[in-house]
C-alpha cells in the first residue's frame, strides 16, 4: 500500500536549520555501534515539516539477543515523539532489522504513522518512492540466516571501529569509519552496492515515480540513472548521514561526522556533479 506525504510550509525556528523534509535511516538504536549523541545534534540543529524514519531506526534483532538502551538512545526517541507533539509529521517506514512493526501498517503511535512505503513529492513536483529497501536484497529475502551471521561479523567490525576511533582521538585526530573503508575495498560488497541500486532505481521505474529514497546498505549517495534519481541516507553507526529536502525541492546528503556538512548534490534532472564540500554547520548551498 502507498501512501503520499505533503509537507506543509513552516516558519523558521530562531537559531535552527529549517528544511522541508527530513530522511534519516539506519539509526540501530539499541547497538554499542550507534552514535545517538550525533544523531540529537543533528535533530537539535534541523527542524522540518516531515521526518521519515527509514528503517532499522531500533534494532530489534540485537535487542533480542541482549539489551542494551542507555540514556542517549531513549533520547533520541523522546526527541522525536517530541516533533511529532509539536506537529512535524513522523512517518515510520520499518526495515529488517525492526521488522516487528511491520504488524502494524496504518496505526499511529505517539503520533508517529508506522506505513510500508510511502510516495513523497518533493517542491518542485517530483514523486519518489520512500522504501527502507531490505526486500530487494537477495540475502536478506533468501537466506536469513547467512544474513544473521552477516549481521553478527558486522558487529565485530563496528566493535573494532569503536576502539580504532577511540585511539585517533587520544592522537588528536578526526573520526574515519574504518569499517566502511573495509566495505568499500571489498570487491564483491562493491558489486552488492551496484546491483543493489539498480534493484531500488527499476523498482522506482515500477511505480511510475521519479525516483527513490532509501537506507538499508549504510551507503550514503545521490545518484542519476536511466533518467531516474536514487538516494540512499546512509546511517548513523558508520557515516553519520542523512537526507534534506530543501524548500525549492532540492536533495542534499548532510555528513555530520566531526560535525561537518558534506556531500552537496543537486538531485534535479538536468542539473549534473556530484561535489563534495567540508565546511561548518553555517555554510552555505547553491
């Protein structure tokens, strides 16, 4: 089931950025790996008239096998029942690994609307389909268990990346996700993340829609294919990153690693380049 999603215009907060949309994924509230205190500053510093969660926002399957919820997780989601109260419009899109509200289409909670998928049109007239994207991955769909044991070495590489973080900044350096290094050097991960966007790109050709936005892979990017437009949000274990919709319907990737803006990209057809710009929360976009 679709549904559509029209944000509604807002007044700017004194002090804040204000965006139109707001897309974060991948947040795995209730891991070690999760990096909640970045995730408050970057809702502290945003405030928009729709949010989607998309996906594994709570991670039910490390929750299952040993709880963990400290304080800064639990803040997270007060923050966001808190944009809800104070009428953002919350739409919460599950994936793999909080596939247990997927019992739960269509119903509310705290103001938060739980849905499948959803068909947002952005300020300028574009429709993308919003989807978590975990259905189209072939693991995850054929061999849950090779997927479970994935999940398990995925934890031992995070674990490592904390503590390899944790020794750069007794030396006075900048976070560096070595686990996505990792990733990113293997060469069959390499042609999961390629195939896997032209999975989501042909499903978006399917629904008639200019494109997609989606998590599930942890690998942030804004991309045109096929005249068609694929934006994964990445995540807030590894990058830090998220998805903003700007008033004249612009999509941008925001880094907010070492409390940085990153990854500038004009989503709009005919417009061309990928930039990449390191600069201070106050900077400005073109």
């Amino acid at each position: 089931m679709n549904f559509v999603a029209e944000p509604s215009l807002a007044l700017e907060p004194e002090g804040q950025t204000r965006v139109r949309t707001l897309f974060l994924s991948d947040l795995h509230l209730g891991t070690k790996g999760c990096q909640a205190e970045k995730v408050l500053e970057f809702l502290r510093d945003h405030e928009a008239d729709v949010i989607y969660l998309v996906g594994d926002i709570v991670d039910g399957w490390m929750l299952r096998s040993g709880w963990y919820w400290p304080q800064a997780h639990n803040d997270v989601v007060q923050k966001l029942l808190r944009r809800a109260r104070k009428g953002a419009r919350v739409i919460y899109i599950p994936g793999n690994h909080d596939e247990f509200l997927r019992d739960f289409y269509g119903t509310h909670f705290g103001g938060v609307e739980v849905a499948e998928n959803m068909i947002h049109t952005t300020a300028d007239g574009r429709r993308f389909l919003v989807i978590h994207g975990d259905l189209f991955d072939v693991v995850i769909r054929h061999a849950r268990w090779l997927a479970l044991l994935g999940n398990k070495a995925y934890d031992f590489a995070i674990s490592a990346n904390t503590w390899f973080n944790a020794a750069r900044r007794l030396l006075g350096l900048p976070y560096w996700s070595l686990s996505q290094w990792v990733k990113l050097k293997v060469k069959n991960a390499v042609n999961f993340i390629g195939e896997y966007e032209r999975t989501l790109t042909a499903e978006a050709a399917r629904h008639h829609v200019d494109g997609v936005i989606c998590g599930h892979i942890h690998h942030a990017t804004i991309r045109q294919s096929d005249g068609l437009t694929y934006v994964n949000c990445g995540d807030w274990v590894e990058s830090c990153t998220a998805v903003v919709e700007h008033f004249d319907g612009r999509l941008e990737i925001i880094d907010w690693t070492n409390r940085t803006l990153g990854c500038n990209v004009d989503s709009r057809p005919g417009v061309s380049g990928t930039g990449v710009i390191t600069a201070s929360p106050n900077h400005h976009t073109t």
